[in-house]
C-alpha cells in the first residue's frame, strides 16, 4: 500500500510540476530558454521526489495515526466520541445556516470553522466527561445502571481478632503476599487492645503496646487494607461472639490464634485464619531416620531427655540428651508428635 501510494506520489508530483512549469507559457524559461529541456527536466524530477517522499505523510502516516489511536479507545470513549462529534457538527450545521448568508470569502468561511471548532470541541467534551454523561443517562433510565467495578470491593473480607494483632506475625504474612485481603477491625477489638495497653501488668503492657504499633504499620503499609468499622453486636455478648457475628453479617472470614474463638467460628460454619496453624503447615516436614544437628540448650521433663529448638520454634525432645547440655550433636529422629500447640519432634543421639 505505501509503495503504491510512493508512486502515485510521484506521478502527481510529476504532474503538478509539469502544470506549473506550462504556466508561463511562451515566456517560461523551461520553453524559450536553450537549455529548456534541461531545465524542464531537472524541475518534474524535483517534483517526483517530492511526489514520492511527501505523499504517505500526508496520507498513510496520519491515517495509520487515527486508527491507532481509534484502537486505544475503549468501548465508552468511541461511542462518546462519535456522539459528540455527531451533535457539535448538527450545532455547526444550526450555526451556519445564518452564517452562510454574509458576503463572501466570510460566507463560506465561517460556517466551516464553526462547525470544526464545535464538532472537535464537542467530540472533547463529551470523552472527557464520559461517566459524568453515562451516570446522569443511567439516573434518567434510559440505561441500566452498572455494577461498579471496584477493585478494593472484590477483595474478601477478614475480621481481625485482638490476639492476631498481639501475635505480630500478621505483618510478617501480609509483607509475603499470602494474605490479600481487607482487614477489618472493629472499634471493640481496638477498645480491648488499650484495655491491655494500660494494664500495671509489664508484661500485657508490652503486648498491648506491639499490637497497637502493629496495627499502626499495617494502616501506613501499602500491601494491608486496613478499614476500622463501628460496626457492633453488644447483645451477642462477650468479644469472641461479637466477632463471630461480625464475621456472618459481613460474610467475612476470621483472623485469629484464639482456640476456643477458632472451634465456636468452625462449628457456626464461619472460615477461620489461623496463624498457628499456618506456621505448622510451613514447617519443614520431618521423617524418622532423618539426621540433624541441634544444640541442647535444657533438660526434659523426663529422666535424661534434652530439649533443643529449631530456628522456627519446632522443640526437639532428644531422649538420653540431658548429657549433652549446651553442647551440639547430631541426632536421628525416632517419631513426630502433632499437638494442639504445635510439632514435637522425638530424636536420639546418632551412634558413630
């Protein structure tokens, strides 16, 4: 297509310079001068080139422009744009009709600039403004109103529980990206949390505190959507039920590390999160006749036994290793043990 329109180019080119080079007739230098073949000659090739270089950007390149950037639209943008460019020129055509009586050159003039400057300012407008026009359309009944499409609204809903903020690691699990969703604290989660704050006791204080400064951090964090709700249920009541009916009027889910919260949310069908039980699912598996290398660091609660610690917290309970106390070793595991509070993992010293 290009290489056609190059063509045409140059045979229009040729043409215009051969209509031009005529003009002057007998006087023209290209008929009465000597070398006037020469000249004639130099001057269409000047214009075939022209011709042949200028015509795809005057054509093709603006052309291509349009449909590319017609492409970009949306379906909204285009039918708002072809209606604004349709009312504008029917506003130019009204506009013109009396224009088109003054003298000329104006007669002719000025109903076509009305017309481009309305239609193209119209076609503008009307992009522009798009939703504004579609919600006042919708309003007037004229179109169904749409569902609105709201990223922030698609994602599910969790109800955060006071000992989930206290624990801390919620942070840490939101930061991964394992945990996407809103967070939902009410007011009397936050009132139970400065309860604790101000408690004479240090040691609540200081949880209290964390999970104050926690819950501040997941506020300012960019991966947390954390929204506080007034929502309440003081007839349902301690706090443990007050979230359980929270959970169910906002069809949410239940973020906690609460045992007995976690089993009353299970039994009314309520989906519970549970940080305890995430960190025992990521532990790494072990099977006996593993090997590994611990250092003791306690006695057991029985005769002989050593208690070491994983990096994750998992306690080894080495039979026979109360000898080797702050000492390392290398151990075979014998059986694991799940339990309510998490893995206990049972090894003996390996025998070189």
């Amino acid at each position: 297509m290009t290489r056609l329109i190059r063509v045409s180019g140059a045979v229009l080119g040729a043409i215009i310079g051969l209509g031009l080079a005529a003009l002057g007739g007998g006087d023209s230098p290209f008929f009465g001068a000597p070398n006037g073949g020469f000249l004639l000659t130099v001057w269409l090739v000047a214009w075939l080139v022209v011709g042949f270089s200028i015509l795809p950007y005057v054509t093709v390149e603006p052309a291509l422009w349009i449909i590319r950037k017609v492409q970009e639209l949306s379906t909204g943008e285009f039918v708002t744009a072809v209606a604004g460019l349709l009312v504008g020129l029917l506003m130019g055509l009204l506009l013109g009709l009396p224009l088109s009586y003054f003298p000329d050159p104006y007669g002719f003039l000025l109903p076509l600039g009305v017309s481009a400057v309305l239609g193209l300012g119209m076609l503008g407008l009307t992009v522009a403004k798009r939703q504004d026009l579609i919600e006042a359309i919708e309003a007037l009944g004229v179109l169904p109103r749409r569902e609105v499409d709201d990223p922030e609204a698609k994602r599910p809903l969790v109800v955060v529980d006071t000992s989930a903020i206290i624990d801390g690691r919620i942070a840490d699990v939101i930061a991964s990206g394992f945990l996407y969703g809103r967070l939902l604290v009410p007011r009397f989660v936050l009132a139970e949390l400065q309860h604790i704050a101000d408690q004479s006791d240090p040691n609540r204080r200081a949880r209290g505190r964390r999970g104050l400064e926690i819950l501040t951090a997941l506020q300012k964090s960019d991966q947390a959507a954390v929204e506080i709700t007034d929502e309440d249920f003081p007839d349902a009541g301690p706090v443990d039920a007050r979230l359980v009916a929270l959970a169910r009027a906002r069809s949410a889910a239940i973020l906690t590390n609460d045992f007995n919260l976690n089993r009353v949310a299970d039994l009314q069908g309520i989906r519970v999160l549970n940080v305890n039980h995430l960190a025992n699912a990521v532990k790494p598996a072990f099977l006996p006749g593993e090997e590994m290398r611990v250092k003791v660091i306690q006695e057991g609660k029985e005769q002989g036994q050593g208690v070491a610690f994983l990096d994750d917290g998992t306690m080894i309970v080495v039979e026979g290793g109360g000898r080797y106390l702050d000492r390392e070793l290398q151990v075979t595991v014998t059986r694991v043990l799940q339990t309510v509070a998490g893995r206990m993992v049972f090894a003996q010293p390996r025998l070189d």
